[in-house]
C-alpha cells in the first residue's frame, strides 16, 4: 500500500512538472510574440524592454537563443550598438543550440560589427561563417560580400573583386547578397578604371528581376562609371534613373548630387543649381552632400559672373554642419575671388589672410591665396 503511495506521488509530481514546464513555455512564447509584434510594428523601445523581460523566463536553449537574438536585434534599430553586440555574444554563449543558430548570430555580429565601425574583426567573423559547412547558401555569399568589402576600403580592389565574385557563385540568383555582390563588382572595375567591363557586367544581369533598392544602385554605379569617362550626358541619364527607383532620400541623394554635376559640366546652371538646392532641402541627405552642393551653388554664380551673389553663397559653407578644412578653405579661396572680381581688394585679402592661418589647408589652396597676399 505504502509503495503504490509513493509511486502515485512520484506520478504526480513528474505530471505537475511537465505541467509547470509547459505553462513556463507558453507564457514565454506569448511574451515574445507580443514583443515580437511590436518589434515589426517599429515600436523598437517597447519591444526592446519585453525581450530582455523573456530572458529570464526562457526554458530551453532554443528560447534563451531567441530572447537574446531578438534583444540584440532590437538594440541596434535603437542604434544602441554596445548593447547589440554583448547580447549576441551571450547568444552564442548558449549551451545546446545548433550549428544553423550559432553561425546565424555570428552572421549577425558580423553586419554589426561592420556597419558600426568597419573594424577589420569583420573580415575575421566572416571566415568563421565560410568555415561554418551548415550554411553553403546566402550566409556565405554575405561573408564573402563583406570581407569583399573590406578589402574595398583597404583599397585592394583586385581582392575586393575576387571576393565578390565568389559571393555570386554563392548566392542563389536572385537573392540580397546576390544583387549585392553584383553592385560590388562594378563598383570594384570603376575604381580600377575597367568601365567597359562594369557595362558588359550590368548588361549581362537580368535587371527585370531587381529590386528598385539594389537597382538604384546598380544605375548609380553605371551612372558614376559614365561620368568618369566625361560622358556626362549618358551619366545624367543614369543618376535620374537611380534618382526615380530610390525611395528614401538618404539613398537618393548620391545619384541626385553627381546628376546635379554633370548637368554643370553639360553647362545645364539652372538645372544643376535646381538639382543641388533640392540636396539642402533633403531631411534625411548626408551632411557632406549638403555643404558640397551648397559650394557647387556658389560656384555656379561665379562661373555666371554673379559675383555679389557667390561671395554671399559661398560664405554659407563656411559655417555649415561637418564641412571638411578642404571644402571651408576651397569656398573661402572663392569668396575672395568674387571678392576680387568685386574690386572689393581690401576684404579679399582679409579672407585670404585668415585662409593662410589655418591649419591643413591643401597646397594649391594656399598658392593661390598667397598670390593675392604681398
């Protein structure tokens, strides 16, 4: 009687455990769905502070992955990079996950890594994933895009290119990293000058298939290819379709800023000065696009002669958000110029004396400022 007491109460605990165990699992799973929701509803705080809440209420490692992973993820939409990467160390960490969830974190601090400070380390992480057999596909096409990368700002573009053209052997057509590592290379032939061949190579993709965000760059490429080759006007044609297909104007603004330079190599000043002052009134235009078109504007006036209303444009440079000392000194160098021009002597060279004070002004600069100071 006494031992089928015991096995009754043993039955009963092991039925309360799973019971216990199951109720743990679902509500965690109802947690993370409710972040996860709010995480696609671009609510990145609010699903940030739940993930980190099912942390904790994770019961296998599977779970534990995914918590840490998604507050990782969530970290970085709030641009909290530190943050982002300690969580998907601790993914990695996790006793017990699969060789598919370990490379997929690693892949992910791979595009943290790089986009936050191109660090070298993210060539390093993309070997990790190239050695990972799991992932033959689009992990590894990825890896190789980004060591193509990286070898692209370390300006070894011969290596840059063999990557990339791995890459594409990798990836499934028709994929992210294949369109990618597509863009990749003829940004690699144009920086080696190769133009004929980045043109054969974007003629011989099936550009129907494209997304309008990789095609934007794409035709921006090819666009910066023509303008090289001072083929300015099959330049144009370019950068206004890359113009049309991009969406957000942080994309658009490059192929908006180099149409606007070959419409002023054209000689087309209204159009191009239309085009550079549409770059001032993009909310979300990178700052060095901004106070480069609003040199290129000046310089508009000055090669029209209107030199009251260069002198005024290219003082705006000057104080403008993040100017380089090549952009401040070169517009300084102008204004006093149409100062000149002006008959205005005695303020020009004002502004060229105060242009030979500063520090890291190119030479050329400096040449021709001297000229008008004895």
């Amino acid at each position: 009687m006494g031992g089928i007491m015991i096995k009754k109460t043993i039955t009963l605990l092991f039925t309360c455990s799973m019971i216990f165990t199951a109720s743990a699992s679902e509500y965690w799973q109802a947690v993370f769905n409710d972040a996860t929701s709010l995480y696609n509803g671009k609510r990145y705080q609010e699903a940030y502070t739940l993930f980190k809440s099912t942390v904790s209420k994770a019961t296998s490692p599977t779970e534990k992955y995914k918590s840490y992973m998604s507050c990782a993820h969530s970290a970085y939409a709030l641009k909290k990079h530190t943050e982002s990467l300690r969580y998907i160390d601790r993914a990695i960490a996790v006793k017990g996950i699969s060789d598919d969830q370990e490379t997929r974190a690693y892949y992910y601090k791979l595009i943290v890594t790089y986009n936050v400070n191109k660090q070298d380390n993210a060539e390093a992480i993309a070997e990790i994933i190239a050695k990972n057999k799991p992932f033959c596909g689009s992990l590894l096409g990825a890896s190789m895009y980004f060591s193509s990368y990286d070898a692209y700002l370390k300006k070894d573009y011969e290596k840059a290119l063999k990557l990339a053209d791995v890459g594409i052997e990798l990836s499934k057509p028709n994929t992210t990293y294949y369109y990618l590592n597509t863009i990749q290379q003829v940004r690699c032939l144009r920086k080696m000058r190769k133009f004929n061949e980045a043109f054969k190579l974007a003629e011989d993709s099936d550009l129907k298939e494209w997304p309008c965000r990789y095609l934007g760059e794409l035709f921006y490429e090819i666009g910066y290819c023509c303008y090289l080759k001072k083929d300015f006007t099959r330049a144009l044609k370019f950068f206004k379709r890359s113009e049309a297909i991009h969406e957000c104007d942080f994309r658009k603004t490059k192929a908006v800023y180099f149409g606007a330079l070959s419409r002023k190599e054209l000689k087309k000043y209204p159009e191009a000065e239309k085009s550079f002052r549409a770059i001032l009134d993009m909310a979300d235009s990178p700052k060095r696009y901004k106070y480069r078109a609003q040199f290129h504007i000046a310089d508009i006036y000055f090669i029209l002669q209107n030199y009251e209303s260069a002198v005024t444009e290219f003082a705006k440079v000057v104080p403008m958000e993040c100017v380089t000392i090549y952009w401040k000194s070169r517009s300084m160098l102008m204004q006093g110029e149409a100062l000149w021009a002006l008959g205005k002597e005695k303020e020009a060279k004002a502004i060229f004396a105060s242009l030979l004070k500063m520090e890291g002004v190119p030479a050329w600069i400096t040449r021709e400022a001297k000229k008008h100071v004895k």
